[in-house]
C-alpha cells in the first residue's frame, strides 16, 4: 500500500484532453478579428481639427501694401487689388495683381484691368513689419496680361496663379470681363461708355474663367491662352487651381456658391461637386466664391480660402478658411465657424478723408476686404494671406493653422 502510494505520487499527471478543432480560432478568423477592430478604431477616430489664428502685419497692424494715394512711389497705379501668390520655380515669391492705371473708369473699355507681376527682392526670413519695403514697385513695365478680344474688353481681372513643376509650367486663371457678342469699335475708346463701368453695361457685362500658361512668367509675350473645355459651368468666374504630382487635378470655381471639378490633362474639366456654399445661420449665410489656390500643411492636408458676404449682423465682404482632405481636395475637413478676415480699419470701411478715394466707394460704398486670392507659405503651417481692401490697396496677414 505504501509503494502504491509513492507510486501515485511521482506519476506524472495526466495529459490534458486535445480541445476539439472546430473549437480552435482558425488564422483567417484570428484576421478577421483583427481587421474590424482596426476598422471600427478607424471609424470611432475624431476626424483632424484645426485651430486658426490671424494677425495683421505692418506696424500697429497697418498690413496695407502697393498705395497709390499714400505711397505713390510703390505702383504706378491708381488701383491695386485681388493679389494671388507664386513660389516661382527658382524660389522667389511673387504676386500678381489686378490693376487700374486711372482712378475713374476702372473696369471700363477706356481704362481696363490689367495684370501685373511684382517680385520679392529678398531673401531670407520675411520682415512682417515691413513687407511693402520687400518687394518691387508695381510699375507699367510689370504688366504680364491685357485684355484682348470682345470678352476681354473691360479687363483681365482677379488672377489666381500656380505652376505645375513637373513640366516648369505657369498656369494662370482669371476672369474676362467684356462681352463677346458686343459691337468692339462701339466700346473699344474711353469716350465709348463712362465715366465709371454701371455707365457701360453693354460693353461690359459678361463674366467668365479663361486659362493662360507659361514657362517665363515675368515675359509677357510668353503667356499663351489655352482651349479649355468642360461640363456646364465649368468656366464660371473666379477659380482656383491645384495642380498634383499625379492626376486628377482639381479647380474650384464660382460666385454665389463654389464648386470643385476634377481633371487629368488640365484642360478638360468634369464631375462637378458643390464644395463651399452658404450657412444659414452663420457668418456666411449666402455668397461665397472661390479663393486662394490651396497650400499643403504638414499633416498633407490642404488650406484654403474663400470670399464671402457677411451677414445681417455684420457688413460687408470678409474671407473664410476650410482645411480639405490630401487624399481627396473635395472633401472638405473643417470650416471655420468664424470669417478669417473682416473689415474692421478704415482703409477696409473707406474712412473720409483718407480713404474716400478707393473703387468700393464707386461701387457703392460697401466694407470690403476681397480677393484673398494667394497664400504665401513662411515655413511650417504659417502663411501670409493676401488679400485687397476697398478694391484699391493690397492687404496681407499672417495665418497660423494649428493641429488639435
């Protein structure tokens, strides 16, 4: 009995019974399990956030540039406004500017729009406090685009410039402002319509996206208007571009709401999707039109700007930001629940005395801070944001977007 005992007590135990198969998670299983949980984290993720701050630049937030009333030796015009940016491909900055050689009769056969191109003379980081000391004078001799053709008659308007670096090439769109169907000799002088453009509606009221591309873009000569062709709507006024690495590109474009379409070649432009329209109940209730041409931040999203008419609340034209998707522009991430910019300075509100002299008045007399039409990167997610006050003098502000 005692070695039965010890005998029991030295066995081994015994082995464990094999769990039956089917019991067992199969590899694929053990996948699948895997993969919904990625997918329900990936779905369960916040989308990115954005937090966006403004500044205005020059000394006690004086941001205004190219004034030909104040500073008449920076331009050789009496109008300078919807600037836009380019990085040119040999790393200077660049805008180009709408501009109106007299002060009556801008946008008028007699003393029609034209774009100009006006370097940074710099290098190095950016002097915020005096940008206006930094660039070139806007001069005649600057001038890259006049109107040519019926279409064209009135002026070559809001420029939105960007370069496809691939192929070393300059794409600017901008709207011909004219009418093609009108008699060209009955609008073609000063005396034809005026003194100011409500006085020639019958030479110009026509509106529209045209498309100029080169490889020398400070040449005039160089600039060469393509063929572009679309679905409906496709060159309405006022757009934007953005040009990828790889195809489709896509472009934003309109006024009253925007739209974004999509293209391989950079000529034919389809599937047209509403991007940015108005918010009831918001800052933006109703207008909004097309900006800037979007930059990357560095998380490979995209920000962008778009203009728009404030509202009852408030008056007047401002600026908004959204942050698009990298992977898909169209997409919109986030918009901002408050306008970027609004007119709030005198040279914004068309203050008399010193500032009673601009277009807006002639317009009608409405706050105005337009066309933030160019962002002009300054390293990491900070940017200048050019803008127009009053339709006459250039504004710029410094933007910071930062990543919750």
């Amino acid at each position: 009995a005692r070695e039965a005992h010890r005998l029991r007590r030295i066995a081994p135990p015994p082995a464990p019974r094999p769990r039956d198969a089917a019991a067992r998670p199969s590899m694929a299983a053990l996948l699948t399990t895997l993969v919904c949980l990625v997918l329900a984290a990936t779905a369960a993720a916040p989308p990115p956030r954005y937090a966006v701050e403004v500044s205005r630049t020059g000394p006690g937030g004086m941001n205004v540039l190219f004034d030909s009333v104040h500073h008449p030796e920076t331009t050789d015009f009496a109008h300078n406004f919807g600037p836009s940016h380019v990085r040119l491909l040999d790393g200077v900055d660049a805008l180009v500017i709408r501009s109106c050689v007299h002060r009556p009769g801008c946008s008028t056969p007699g003393n029609s729009d034209v774009i100009t191109l006006v370097k940074r003379t710099v290098t190095g980081p950016v002097d915020l406090s005096n940008l206006q000391s930094e660039f070139e004078k806007n001069s005649l001799d600057k001038v890259i685009l006049r109107p040519q053709g019926a279409d064209e008659q009135c002026g070559v308007q809001d420029p939105r410039i960007t370069v496809d670096r691939r192929t070393g090439t300059y794409l600017m769109a901008y709207t011909a402002y004219g009418d093609g169907t009108a008699n060209p000799t009955a609008c073609s002088n000063a005396t034809a319509c005026g003194p100011t453009w409500p006085h020639c509606s019958r030479c110009c009221k026509s509106t529209k996206t045209k498309v100029v591309m080169s490889k020398t873009p400070e040449v005039a000569s160089s600039w060469v208007r393509v063929n572009r062709t679309g679905d409906v709507g496709f060159d309405a006024k006022s757009t934007a571009t953005l040009v990828r690495d790889t195809p489709p590109h896509f472009q934003w474009t309109g006024t009253g709401s925007v739209r974004s379409w999509q293209s391989n070649d950079l000529l034919h432009w389809t599937a047209a999707e509403d991007a940015i329209v108005g918010r009831p109940g918001s800052f933006d209730p109703g207008y909004c039109e097309a900006g800037a041409p979007p930059v990357r931040l560095a998380d490979g999203n995209y920000f962008t700007t778009y203009d728009t008419i404030i509202g009852s609340q408030r008056h007047g034209w401002a600026a908004g930001w959204v942050v698009l998707n990298g992977s898909n522009p169209r997409e919109v991430l986030q918009r901002g629940g408050e306008p970027l910019v609004e007119p709030t300075r005198p040279w914004e509100l068309q203050t008399p005395p010193q500032w009673n002299w601009t277009q807006a008045v002639q317009e009608g007399g409405v706050p105005m801070i337009g066309a933030t039409n160019g962002l002009m990167p300054l390293g990491g997610d900070v940017f200048l944001a050019w803008a127009c006050a009053s339709d006459s003098v250039v504004e710029a502000f410094e933007v910071r977007v930062t990543k919750w």
